[in-house]
C-alpha cells in the first residue's frame, strides 16, 4: 500500500469517526431536549449498546470483515503491520467494553432508587464535555496511525497493546477528573 492511499484511507477513518460521534451526539441531544428521558432508561440503553457492541466484538475475534469497504481495508492493513498486537489490542478493547457495560449496568440499579429523577443537561457543560471527547479521540487516533503507519516490522509493535491502555487508562482518569471539576464549580457557581 502505497503512502497516498495510506493517508486516504487514514483521512476517510478520520472523517467517519468524527461524522458518526457529531451524528450521535447531535441525536442524543436533539432527544433529551425534547423528549424527558429517565435516567434509569438512559444508563440501561447506553449498558445494552455498549455489551452488544463488545459480544460482537467477542464473536467476530480476528475477522477483518466490515460492512464498510474501506473499514476492512484498514483492519487488514493493521493486521498484518501490527501482528500479533493487532488481536490483543481487539480483545482488550472487548474487554474494555465489557467494563464499561457493567458500570452503566451498577448506575442502572443505583438510579433505581430515584423515580422521578430525568436525564438534564447544562448546555455549557454538555459542549465542553462533546469538544474534550472529540479531541480525546482525534488524539489517540493520529498517535495509534503515526504508531502503525511508522512501523517497518511486527517487533515495533511489541508491548503496543499495554502501552496504549495504560495511556488510554491515564488519559480517562484526567478526563474523569475535569468532569467532576467542572460539575463541582457549575453546581457551586448556581449558589
């Protein structure tokens, strides 16, 4: 694969990520704006999507098959400059959602308790939040393609999949924290 067709390819992964999380986003906004969503349905739905995402995941193990052309030709082309990696960076990234899943599922049952309690949603928060998750993703992803596309053999590779969850796992923990930062100085700022 030549260096042109690389950066096309890289450049569509680009643009149909971003397309799909702003076409997700702006849905899930323009619903909770208009129609009251409970939090308990909300966290259900997000810990059903996410499990069904990961069993899939689980199911397809080391398939490079996708019903987006172009995304097969990016898995095949990852499989064989990463190796080995390639198959443990999918597993962990099953097994990452499996977590996930299982949070959403423990904030299911917390919100159980609360029957009147509907998902809201600060406006300036929530387009913080939608630009750090944006930047967060763009990020790992032009690292994870210099990564790749650098790579002349499989033992540039090594140890990839740990490195990157560990940056992945420190990365979430800043994020997390920013969260809750932002939403202590907005609750503390409506005083």
């Amino acid at each position: 694969m030549g260096p042109n067709e690389i950066r096309n390819m890289r450049v569509n992964q680009i643009l149909l990520t971003n397309g799909t999380m702003l076409t997700v986003f702006i849905i899930f906004y323009t619903l909770i704006t208009i129609f009251p969503i409970r939090t308990t349905y909300f966290f259900i739905a997000i810990a059903v999507m996410i499990l069904i995402q990961a069993i899939y995941g689980f199911i397809k193990r080391d398939s490079t098959n996708s019903f987006i052309p172009f995304l097969e030709k990016v898995a095949i082309y990852e499989k064989q400059k990463m190796g080995n990696e390639w198959s443990k960076t999918r597993r962990a990234g099953n097994g990452w959602s499996v977590v996930l899943s299982i949070v959403m599922f423990l904030q299911f049952y917390i919100s159980l308790d609360y029957d009147d309690n509907y998902f809201e949603f600060e406006p300036k928060i929530m387009l913080i939040i939608t630009l750090m998750i944006f930047v967060l993703t763009n990020i790992s992803m032009l690292l994870h393609f210099r990564k790749v596309d650098r790579s002349t053999s499989e033992s540039d590779m090594k140890g990839y999949t740990w490195k990157s969850n560990l940056i992945g796992a420190v990365a979430g923990i800043l994020f997390g924290l920013a969260i809750f930062v932002m939403t202590i100085y907005f609750i503390i700022s409506k005083f």
